[in-house]
C-alpha cells in the first residue's frame, strides 16, 4: 500500500527485454534500506525490486504491466515518480492508493492559472465513471484531487510546490499517464451496481 506523496524522483537508467522488461532506476534513497522482494511504486506502479546498487534498484515488468500501463513509453534518463511501501505508523497524507493502475488517461489540455497549472486529461470511458469532483485519483503514483468531470475529461490543478516534486513540471499535452482510481469509488460503484 502507498499514499500517493511521492518521496524521490528517479531516473530510467537502463532498459532490457529479458522474457519480461527489466528496468533499472538510479534513486536517492538509502538503498542499503531496501530488502530485495520491497515494493517501490514507479510512476504509480507497484514492483517488485529484483536487484540493488549503491544507487539504483531493478524491477522485472511482466507484459500485463507493460499494455495496462505507461511502462511502455519508458526511455532512457526519463524521470519517474517514486514512493516506498507505505509501513504502520507512517502519516497517510495523501490517501490509499495500491499501486495497481487501472488504465492510463491522456493529457488533453493544459493552463497556467497564476503559479499552479490547470491540466485537462482524458479518462478511459470504463473508468470515467469512477471519477467524481473532489473525489481522489492517483496519477502516475501521485495522490490528487479532481476539480472538475465533464464526461471522460477531468481537471487536475497542480500547484508550484506539486511541480517541482514530482515529475507533473515536466507534463506535456498527449502524455499518457497511469491512472489508479480511488478504492472507496471502486467499491461504491460496485455496491451501486448489486443494488
């Protein structure tokens, strides 16, 4: 489990097909505080660290990762959004978030609105549904509020502080990005459907 406040950004530093993709991330964490088997969410995807060094971890990604994710568009020195595995006792500030990524939404829209910056992006029509005004998303690993739904379109503000720790000051129109609706939406909708 995560909580979507991201604590690094790393960079892809090496990329092989194995069988399954293999990936290396050089970090900023202590990695000699890193059990090989931990879970690192990377862009909002939960894997698996498979090998360490002084500064980086590998993960092997199966190819269900690769089509369900942004993964695929993973080059070399892109920086990704980081996240350890939430443990008790740690403060939840953003909200439950998985690391399973239900789909990926594109960037269809940006605007600078004073500092922060109005970013318009694009569910899947399936997840749509899913998204409600000042409800919660996690968009490449990243805990955020909505601000507005218009059908499949949803508005996310993002402010300085936000662009600067994560990787959203590097946002561009056509992005695809990772998208993890909110659990409690998931279930709410599920009861909704049995009623």
């Amino acid at each position: 489990m995560f909580t979507g406040i991201i604590t690094d950004i790393g960079t892809i530093s090496e990329l092989t097909q194995e069988g399954d993709l293999r990936a290396r991330i050089t970090c900023g964490y202590d990695t000699k505080g890193i059990d090989m088997g931990a879970s690192i969410a990377s862009d909002g995807v939960c894997l698996t660290v498979v090998d360490l060094g002084a500064d980086w971890y590998e993960m092997q990604v199966s190819r269900e990762t690769v089509d369900m994710t942004n993964l695929g568009d993973w080059r070399l020195g892109r920086r990704v959004n980081l996240e350890r595995a939430l443990r008790v006792g740690d403060e939840l500030g953003g909200h439950i978030v998985s690391g399973h990524v239900d789909g990926v939404a594109e960037v269809v829209g940006m605007r600078d609105e004073g500092d922060s910056t109005r970013v318009t992006l694009r569910a899947p029509e399936a997840l749509a549904k899913f998204i409600a005004p000042k409800g919660s998303v996690a968009l490449n690993g990243t805990s955020l509020t909505v601000n507005e739904v218009d059908g499949c379109d949803f508005g996310i503000n993002f402010i300085p502080h936000t662009k600067v720790s994560t990787t959203w000051g590097d946002v561009a129109v056509g992005d695809r990005v990772n998208l993890e609706i909110d659990t409690l939406a998931r279930y709410v909708a599920r009861l909704a459907e049995m009623s």
